[in-house]
C-alpha cells in the first residue's frame, strides 16, 4: 500500500433531493468513484450474499440516502481501540447502523458509547466504504450502500453507557503495532489509511507501523 498522505478535506454525507430512492443515488454516485483508487477491494459474504466491498479516501461527497451506517477508528493517544468479536476475530471499526432522524455525529457517538464505553472529541470523517452486489443480477430488493469512517480521539470511559445486549463483543486499548497483527487484511488497510490521516493532521509526527507479513 502506498504511504503517500491522506486527503483530509471532509469527507461527508450530502442531502440528496427527497424524491431520490436509495437505489437512485446510488446509481448516480457509482460513476464518481471511476477517477478514484480504492485503498482495498475485496468481496465478503455476507447474509444477504456476496458482496464487493471497496474503500476510499478521496474527499468524494456521499449521497446521505445510501449511507446505512457510521463507524470510527478510536485514538487514545499512541494506543488505538481493538474490538474483539465472539468469534475471535478483531477490528478497529466500532460503530453501526442510524437510527430514523439520527444524524450522522449523533449515531457514532452513540454506537461508539454502546460498543466500547467511550466518549470522544472531535469527530474527522477520512474514508468510506462502498458495498455493492458483485452477480451480474442482484437482487430485485438490492441497494448499493455506503458506511462512513470517522478518525477521533477517545476522551472518557464511561463503563455504564455500554450496551449489554452486545453480548460478547469486547473492546480495549492496544498499541497500533499490536493492533496490526491482530486484525484481519482489510482492518489493516483501514488502520493504515487513519493513522495516514492522523499524521497528517498532527504535522507529520506519526508513522504507520509496517503490518505483518501473512504467515510471520
């Protein structure tokens, strides 16, 4: 992956005409990504089936109607916030789906206080992820969609906002190299690109630990 710099102009949610289904602004948006590279593309299986899933960090305005979810890589200092799943996999994107009317802030916050106890600062959208149906005919129900990526600082723990109904997802602090060799290839690439951005933002005095080899 290429070290160069993150862009760090907003990238954020706009208001799309109300008569536009999802499935319209989807289709008006896909073309935009053409002229970007995506810093992953890979394809997941997921409940609904197989899915192309790529991610971007080009400042490109994503329609608000297809963004289905909010997520965060969480700072705490040199150390970043690991999630652990039931399954014994690890990620560094707490967050999750809107609820009706709630804004875009207002639901990572939210999920971020649910999932792992932790109030944050500022929030700095810096990537989004763009899912689509890769079958030649999806779905007759099918909507491509969206999940933005903020990078933020955790301020305060607060142990009673967590959701109990989270079952057995954890969370905890981990330096950024212990990070990399927990998680998997695509949180990697995503670790990446948000401490990319943070040193960006902080003048240059961040470096992105070198992930490790598959295998080692």
């Amino acid at each position: 992956m290429s070290d160069r710099p993150i862009p760090t102009r907003p990238i954020d949610a706009h208001s799309v005409a109300a008569a536009m289904s999802q499935a319209e602004a989807a289709a008006a948006f896909t073309p935009s990504l053409t002229a970007h590279q995506p810093f992953f593309d890979h394809e997941v299986e997921r409940p609904q089936g197989r899915l192309r899933v790529r991610g971007y960090t080009a400042a490109i305005p994503v329609p608000d109607v297809i963004v289905s979810a909010v997520r965060a890589v969480v700072f705490k200092g040199s150390r970043v916030v690991v999630l652990s799943e039931a399954d014994g996999t690890h990620h560094v994107m707490p967050g999750g789906r809107r609820e009706p009317g709630e804004g875009l802030d207002a639901t990572v916050r939210r999920e971020l206080l649910e999932e792992c106890g932790w109030h944050v600062g500022e929030l700095r959208p810096f990537a989004f992820l763009f899912f689509q149906h890769p079958g030649p005919a999806p779905p007759a129900d099918w909507c491509d969609f969206a999940n933005l990526i903020y990078l933020t600082e955790a301020a305060r723990y607060d142990r009673r906002s967590l959701d109990a109904t989270q079952g057995k997802v954890r969370s905890r602090l981990m330096s950024t190299k212990a990070a990399f060799d927990a998680v998997t290839d695509r949180h990697r690439a995503i670790l990446a690109a948000a401490l990319s951005a943070k040193r960006v933002a902080s003048g240059g005095q961040w470096s992105t630990p070198k992930p490790k080899r598959p295998g080692a």
